[in-house]
C-alpha cells in the first residue's frame, strides 16, 4: 500500500490525483489551508472509494511547521512514498507589479514556500534512499510574459531548482517530477474566458498520477503544451519584447 501526502490538497488538479491514488488503496494524508474544505475533501473520496485518509490544515507561509508537517504525515502513515506540492495562487499581475510586499507575499506561496517544503521532502527521502516527489510548477515558467511575469518568475524558480534537485537525487534513488501544466479549467481561472487550449482538472490530475507511476522527469499537460512552449521559447527576445502576451 503506498503512503501519498498531498500538501494543497483541495487543489481541484490534486483533487482528482488523490482519487486515482485512493482508488489504488493508497493511504493519503491531505494538507490544505481550510480544515472545512479538507474534509469535504476526504468525505467525498471515502464515499467513492475505501482507504485510510488523514488531514492537517496547513498554510505553506507558515514556514516553521514545514519540518513538522512531515514528520505528523510520516508518523501517521507510519512512512511516506509518495508527495505532491500542489498548493498555488494566480495574482492579478496588473494589481500587484506595483505592489512591492504582494510580490513578495506571491513569490513566498508559489516559489521560496515549495522550495522550502522540497528541500525538507528530499532530505527525508534521500536518508531513505527511496521516494517520489511531484511539484505543479506550470508553462508559465517557461519564459516571462507581461501578463503573468509573476507568477511565471515564481514558477520558472521552482522548475530549476526541481531540475537541480532531480540531479542530486538521481544518486540516492529519489525520482523528482516537474510537473508543467498549461491552462487548467478549476477556481484559479474561473475568471478567464475559456477556449480550445483548457484542459479538465480530471485529465492533469490523471496526467500527474500517471506521471508519478512512470517516474518521470517533466512532464507537459497535457502533452502539446511541450511544443507550444518550444514556439514561444524560440521566439527572439528582440522579437518577444514588442509583443502583447
Ligand atoms: N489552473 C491552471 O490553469 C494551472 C495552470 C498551471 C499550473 N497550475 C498550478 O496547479 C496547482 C493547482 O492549481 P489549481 O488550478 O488546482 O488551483 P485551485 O483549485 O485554486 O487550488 C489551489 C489550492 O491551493 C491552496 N492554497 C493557496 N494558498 C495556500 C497556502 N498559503 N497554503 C496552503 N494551501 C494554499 C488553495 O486553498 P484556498 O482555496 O483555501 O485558498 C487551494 O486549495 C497550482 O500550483 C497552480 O499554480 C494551475
């Protein structure tokens, strides 16, 4: 039976990855801001499926319970195999470029945060010289754009820093997965129009579970967002700059 921790688990993405994990049996241990939404969460996977399911309420800003968050999820799951950082927040670029302490307060949940909380999953993992660790970085941080140059920064930290990590832990036997999701039909866009490029929250939460059973690197989802990127990282700067993206 694999021991899953999912921090930002009520994440609509997460969500259905926790499902697919609770399905196998696995037992899960859930980590989200809001205990409320936390056991709505777990009451409706235990309707669907029998397993054991653990929650913390837990904010990712609140730096000093990182360590601790781990050793609770380990001690109740007696060990852990599996984690998943899923935890984000899509700021109104416009509202906040000028805002010094809310880019600040941005970088702190979707980059220094998860890199805080990776780091203290890898150690763990490398003195067991076993593990996965899968983080929802996203496309975003694939180049910079005015319309999200942001969060895409934040992103773009996280998917180096994992892409350094995966490198030190391929000697200890720890998989480390980049997950890069492009745009994704849940409550962080639900103020976007939609169109032919959102993808469901079912299909990136599959993506994700598949990923993590084949031990990937980095993974796009879905899968033609790898080569959209390529287009728009191929694009000269000098060209990129005078563009409205
Ligand atoms: N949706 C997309 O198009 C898209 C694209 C690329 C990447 N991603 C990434 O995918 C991941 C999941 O996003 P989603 O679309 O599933 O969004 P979502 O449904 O809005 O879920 C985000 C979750 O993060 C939680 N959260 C926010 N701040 C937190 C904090 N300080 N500590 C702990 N939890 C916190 C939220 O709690 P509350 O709701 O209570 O605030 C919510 O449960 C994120 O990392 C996001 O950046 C999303």
């Amino acid at each position: 039976m694999e021991k899953v921790l999912i921090i930002g688990a009520c994440s609509a993405i997460a969500q259905e990855t926790a499902k697919l994990f609770a399905k196998d049996g696995a037992a899960l241990y859930l980590a989200d801001l809001k205990k409320g939404r936390l056991e709505s969460v777990k009451s409706d996977i235990l309707t669907r499926y029998e397993t054991k399911i653990f929650i913390e309420e837990f904010d990712a800003l609140n730096f000093d319970k990182h360590q601790e968050l781990i050793e609770n999820a380990s001690k109740a799951l007696n060990g852990i195999d599996i984690v998943l950082i899923a935890y984000g927040t899509l700021p109104d670029q416009t509202s906040i470029q000028k805002d010094y302490p809310a880019i600040l307060r941005e970088f702190n949940i979707n980059c220094v945060s998860v890199i805080s909380l990776s780091s203290i999953v890898a150690n763990y993992f490398e003195e067991k010289q076993k593990g996965t660790l899968a983080v929802i970085s996203s496309v975003a941080g694939d180049r910079g754009r005015q319309s999200n140059y942001i969060y895409g920064a934040a992103k773009g930290g996280v998917s180096v820093f994992l892409q350094g990590l995966r490198n030190r832990m391929f000697h200890s036997n720890v998989n480390i997965i980049t997950i890069k999701p492009g745009l994704v039909d849940t409550p962080m866009t639900a103020h976007l129009p939609k169109n032919f490029l959102f993808a469901s929250a079912e299909s990136v939460g599959r993506g994700i579970y598949e990923a993590i059973k084949l031990k990937k690197d980095v993974v796009y989802l879905p899968w033609f967002w790898k080569f959209i990127m390529c287009i728009v990282k191929a694009i000269p700067e000098s060209l990129f700059k005078k563009m409205k993206l």
